[in-house]
C-alpha cells in the first residue's frame, strides 16, 4: 500500500479521492462527473501503469460502493476476480486488506472472491493475515452470505499459518465477547 501511495499514479489517485471525501459523499448520491472519467481510466486494466491507482480503489471500494453501486460494480468489482487476473486481484485485495471492513453489501458481491482468496494466500504477501482474521471474522459473525460448507472449504484451503491465525483470532474474539457479556 505504501508502494502505491507513494507512486506518481497512486499520489494522483489518493489526491482525487481526497477531494472527493472533501465533498461529503453520501450514499446513492453517484460519484460526481468530473471524478468519474478519472476513476474509469484509472480502473482500466489495459494500462499496467495505473495499477497503483487501482489498489487504491481496492482500499476505498465499500466508500465507492455505498456512493456509487453501478459504477463499482462494472469498474471495480472485477478487479477482485482471480479467475479474470491474479495480478489485479492481488492489487486490489492487497488495497482492501490493509484496513479490511466487513460491509455485508460488498462482501455479498465479493463473496466467490473472497471465498477464492484463500486458494492465493501466499500471493497476498504482507496482506495473508488480515485475509485470515478476516475468514474468522466473516465464520464468526455468521450471516446469510456463507454457508458453513464455504467457510470451511476457504478455510481448509490455508496452509497452517494462516490457520494459526485463524485461531488467534479466533481465541481473541471469544475473549472478548466473554468480557462484553460481563459488563
């Protein structure tokens, strides 16, 4: 992530999403028409060099997502898909997962992603462990997005140290909602 905010590319992408919080977004209200062609271009995948750009959106995409859905979905979404390519998706998960938030909304559209990441753990680098506390999270918070079935597929797909971390988090999770049930 610092490699991208201190690229050319990404300084540009950071100081246009910064004038846009500026703007107070709010949700459904569409990215405003001089921010949206810069995005687009940035989201294109058919330029390499603005692939620091684009771990940036990876890292704002639930902002992106709640202000724009449509937009997200054709631009950004897709940069998440493995299948479609593994250097954008390990961008864009490496943006996301430097401070990962679950948003039930985007975790719904992201759900085959996500579920998939487990199979790239290693080519997550320095991002594996917030993939992993963010797997506990997900099975220990359980919705109506996963079944218990995909859960513990993604999870039979870590090597052990993405297990052990599961269980930390794990560990740490359950002493702490012990201690909010005391209080």
């Amino acid at each position: 992530m610092f490699k991208a905010k201190g690229h050319p590319v990404g300084q540009v992408t950071e100081a246009a999403l910064r004038w846009w919080y500026r703007r107070e977004p709010s949700d459904g209200q569409g990215l405003p028409a001089e921010l949206k062609p810069i995005l687009t271009r940035l989201a294109d995948t058919k330029i390499s060099s603005f692939r620091h750009g684009r771990v940036l959106l990876g890292a704002h995409v639930i902002a992106l997502f709640r202000v724009d859905e449509e937009w997200t979905m054709e631009y950004v979404v897709p940069l998440f898909n493995w299948q479609l390519s593994r250097d954008e998706a390990q961008a864009a998960w490496g943006g996301f997962l430097w401070s990962p938030q679950l948003y039930s909304p985007l975790l719904l559209v992201l759900k085959q992603s996500f579920l998939s990441t487990a199979d790239h753990y290693t080519e997550l680098g320095e991002h594996r462990s917030q993939y992993a506390s963010l797997l506990a999270f997900v099975s220990l918070e359980p919705t109506d997005i996963f079944s218990i079935a995909e859960l513990k597929k993604a999870t039979e797909s870590l090597p052990l140290e993405g297990l052990d971390i599961i269980a930390n988090t794990s560990v740490s999770y359950t002493h702490l909602r012990a201690h909010e049930t005391v209080l």
